[in-house]
C-alpha cells in the first residue's frame, strides 16, 4: 500500500491532468443567426454583436473620444484562428492603429465596435445599434455583399455611397466601352445580404456572376490603390454609386 503521502500526491496529479484535458476554451468570437437584422452576425463571446461604422471609409476609426464612450473600440490581442468560431476565418482580421493611438481589431478592414446601448437580457443581446445614425452603423457580418462608404474628407459631401464587402470603392458608367481600369465585381456568392438601409431586390447577380445595382453592372477600379480611393470618379461618364 502506498504512504498517505503518496496517494496524495497522486491524487492532485490525476486532478490536474483532468482539467488540463478540459473542454477547450469558447471562443472569442463567433457567427450567430439573428433574427433581428434578418442574417448571421459576428458576436463576443458573451453573444454580444459587433458593428462596422461606414465613415470609417479608410480603414481607420473615425468615431473617437466621446463617441467611442457610446460605441467602444473591439480589440483581441493576438487573435488567433483557435479563438475563431466555425465560419470565421483569421485572414479576414487584422489591427489597426488609429489616429489617437489606440488599437482596433478590424473584419475585412473594418474596425469593429460593440454598443453601449444594446443590452442582455437572461444572456440575450439586443441588436438596436444596427442601422442607426441615418444608416451608419451596422452588425458585422461575414456574408455582405456590399458595404457603404461615407468619406466627406474625400467626396466633399456628406453622401454615402456602395463599396464592396472589403471596402473597395464601387462605379457605374454609361460609357458604351467602360474604360480598361473598370473592372465587373463579382462578388463571392450568388445570395443578396445587403445593409439594413439597403433594398435586397435593387440588387441581382447576372449569368456572368455579376453584381447589378437598380439593373446596372457594378465595378470596382484598379487605379483605387488604397482602401478609400474614389479614382474612378474621374472616368469619363463614371460615377460612385451613390446610396439615397
């Protein structure tokens, strides 16, 4: 038989490679259908939704000081795909410093919020920061098939206009030959997910897999170098798209 001090040291050792062997942690972020906003959206891991901001048109957070107390900035240290949910792919984040200093965790460019109005209810999040602000704010979600852009530094105006998921700029001409730097988007499903703001039926998917808006064909502009670009405005007969 073994000495009481053996059993006891054999006792914490099988305890602790009993929690070591433990389910594994929850994730930090996941997908979560929604029936509020009509799709699937990216939430904490407490089921809270995140947002996208559209004057963040540059890929940095225009929404800072006191607005950033009602709309905090999402930041993951070292977001990793094991902390990932099923659907959501680590290539899609990244970090962005913004003009304050701080760090941003971004979701195909975007920088990502939570809503200090929402609130839980026997763990349940509302959603009611989605398309809030005259349609500026909106839950993440991995499936849009177009996003909005509003960059008054850029356009002068405060007018919001269609980009793609990612944040490329999108155009539409009456040329009759578009000119070469005009490229068709075609975006990565066939399934219309659009903001809330936005009308799912202005928008289709042709034969050649390409994105029509109100029956024109959309594009993007390989002179756009940077997330935020609107050189293809300057195209004959070539216009942003502009969101009523």
């Amino acid at each position: 038989m073994l000495p009481l001090a053996a059993w006891t040291c054999f006792a914490l050792t099988a305890c602790s490679k009993s929690s070591s062997s433990g389910a594994s942690a929850k994730p930090l972020l996941t997908l979560s259908a929604n029936s509020t906003v009509g799709s699937t959206i990216i939430v904490d891991s407490t089921g809270r939704s995140l947002y996208s901001f559209v004057l963040d048109a540059q890929g940095e957070a225009t929404c800072l000081s006191g607005c950033a107390f009602v709309w905090p900035h999402e930041y993951i240290k070292g977001l990793s795909q094991s902390q990932l949910g099923t659907g959501l792919s680590i290539a899609d984040f990244g970090t962005v410093t913004n003009s304050d200093g701080g760090l941003q965790t971004t979701y195909k460019g975007h920088p990502l919020y939570i809503y200090g109005n929402d609130m839980e209810t026997a763990g349940v999040w509302t959603v009611t920061g989605n398309n809030i602000e005259n349609g500026h704010w909106f839950s993440a979600q991995p499936n849009f098939s177009v996003f909005i852009a509003n960059n008054k530094s850029i356009t002068g105006a405060d007018s919001s206009y269609l980009t793609t998921s990612t944040g490329g700029t999108l155009y539409t001409t009456t040329a009759t030959t578009p000119d070469a730097s005009l490229v068709a988007y075609k975006p990565s499903s066939s399934t219309i997910n659009v903001p809330a703001v936005l009308a799912d039926n202005a928008f289709a998917v042709n034969g050649a897999g390409v994105l029509t808006y109100q029956c024109s064909v959309l594009y993007t502009c390989t002179s756009d170098a940077a997330r935020g670009d609107i050189n293809g405005a300057a195209l004959s007969n070539t216009t942003l798209v502009l969101v009523p």
